[in-house]
C-alpha cells in the first residue's frame, strides 16, 4: 500500500479520512496506520468506557515510534468541532485537553498518529474529584538484563500483596499490564473525595505496605533511597496527573498494548508487562477480565478508618 493514499473508515453517523494509511508507524514490525486505526476500531466498545469524559494527553508519534514523539495536552485548532473539549484550569493558566467520548473520536486520534492515550483520574464533570486510584508498580533495579518474565516477578508480587491490602480494607481493586515494564493496580472510587485526600490515601496504604515488607517494597522518592526494592508508585493520584488507558497501544518495538486481566490471570508464569500487542489484545478483552468490579466505586472514608485501625 502506498503510504500517500487515503482510506475512509465509518464509524457511527461520522466518516473518518485516515491519511497516509500505510505510513509504518512501528518500523521493526511493520505495523501501520492502518493497523492502528483498525486496532482502536476493534477495540473502541470496550476502550470507550474508560475514556468518556476523561481529559487526556496524547502521546503522537507523527514520524513513527523510532522517530520524535510529543505529549499533546492542548487541543489543537484544526481538531472538528465535534471533538469534546474540557478546559481545566492549571498552575498560571487554563489548558484545553481533549475527550474521546468515540469511536470517531477515538479513530481520528489514530489518524492523528496518537498512538497511546493517558487519562486523567477524574472525569469533565468534576474534574477535581477522581474516581479511581492508580498504584503504579514497575520492576526493581535488581531485575535489570533479565527476562520479561523474570523481571516481572517482583511486580507480581506487589500487586499481590496491594490485593490483598485492599481486600481487607473493603476495596474492590483490578489489575492491567501497562504494555511498558509493569503493572498498574486500579482502585474505582464513588468520585467524592478530592485528589487531596485521595492521593493522601493512596500514599498512607503504600506507606502501610512498604513497613510490612520493608526488604522488597518502598515508598522513597529519590531512587539511591529505594535500593534494590520495588517502588510503590502513587504520583498518578494527584491532580492532572495521568496514567496509560486501558487497551491502549504503548509507543514500543512490537506495539505492545496496556491489557486489563483477572487476578487470576496474574498467575500466569508467561506473563510479563507486554504480554499482547495490537495483533491479539482485542481477544483478551473481549474476555472482560474486570466483569467482576462493582458498577460504582467505594468512598475512602471507611477504607481510611481501617487503614489507620491496622496502625493501632
């Protein structure tokens, strides 16, 4: 295919132009713009809900993965007007991010050579207040050279042991591989609490884990503190922070995809942080391995009361 082509793509009442359709966005593998646009095409009904109403910033790589990529926060101009908008304010200023509410929205993106969308863990409608926590778990130092799957080892662990800390504070959580090096831990809250307090949260239950098992998890931020431990990453809790959406595509030789799994799932000795790329992720999901999680998510006041009780 010729990469100066055009390809139209329906989705929905809107016809997306996908330009340049056999642009190689993925040299080492070959995959391309269209590969991508089909991908999200195939994957939007179960991407969308983890998406509407979410700010994002957009990781674009207009000359392919091995080439220079930017993190889009600001909505360009020439965006249609039919893309959703929300504009928040930040630190000196405003920016406008954009929603993907979709599936042309989500395929225009692709066109736009958005490989990875980050999300924001509030929604538009109260964009102050998120409704869920993201503990990011990436492998320790010590594992450096190793396999995917040995390297993986320590984060499977973590995620173990956050599971388990959650369960006993009453608090449905779920589990993705981020398509990168780990995992992300992911806690739905009723949207109440504000960053604030939810990020406070999430730092006293990392903290809490950390002085249970203080040879493998740590909460230090500077890395010659942590040594050869696992650092339990809470920073995406805070206000316009964001994190990797799940099902979305990770600008990496291979294009591996970030994939919800089961807890079960998590046991799997294959298993390591780029186990599906865009040829086989639509297959997992499908699988809704988060059928189990609860339609609304919990408030943190009572999680918070049994976290402290546990301190004594």
């Amino acid at each position: 295919m010729n990469s100066g082509e055009e390809r139209t793509v329906r989705a929905g009442r809107r016809t997306i132009t996908v330009h340049r359709p056999g642009k190689v966005l993925f040299p080492d593998d070959g995959w391309t713009k269209a590969d991508l646009v089909d991908y999200y095409r195939c994957v939007a009904p179960f991407m969308l809900p983890h998406l509407r109403g979410r700010p994002l910033m957009l990781e674009r790589c207009p000359d392919g993965v091995a080439g220079q990529r930017f993190m889009q926060k600001d909505t360009p101009d020439h965006y249609p007007d039919w893309i959703r908008r929300v504009t928040v304010p930040k630190e000196g200023g405003k920016v406008t991010h954009t929603v993907c509410d979709s599936t042309a929205a989500l395929l225009f993106l692709a066109d736009q050579a958005c490989v990875t969308l980050h999300r924001w863990q509030s929604r538009d409608r109260d964009v102050d207040r998120p409704d869920r926590l993201v503990f990011d778990l990436d492998p320790p130092p010590a594992t450096a050279g190793r396999s995917p799957q040995d390297e993986f080892e320590p984060v499977r662990e973590a995620a173990r042991l956050l599971r388990g800390l959650f369960d006993d504070l009453r608090l449905p959580s779920a589990v993705m591989t981020t398509g990168s090096r780990g995992l992300h831990v992911i806690v739905p809250l009723d949207g109440r609490a504000g960053f604030e307090e939810a990020h406070g949260f999430s730092k006293e239950a990392a903290e809490a884990l950390a002085r249970a098992h203080p040879a493998k998890l740590t909460t230090a931020m500077r890395k010659k503190d942590r040594g050869d431990r696992l650092y339990l990453d809470v920073q995406r809790n805070a206000y316009a922070q964001t994190s990797v959406a799940p099902c979305t595509v990770r600008a990496r030789p291979g294009a591996p995809v970030a994939v919800p799994i089961s807890w079960d799932q998590l046991e799997d000795p294959a298993l390591h942080a780029r186990h599906w790329t865009i040829e086989d992720a639509v297959q997992q999901v499908r699988g809704r391995p988060w059928a189990g999680l609860p339609s609304r998510g919990r408030a943190l006041g009572p999680a918070r009361r049994r976290l402290r009780d546990r301190r004594g």
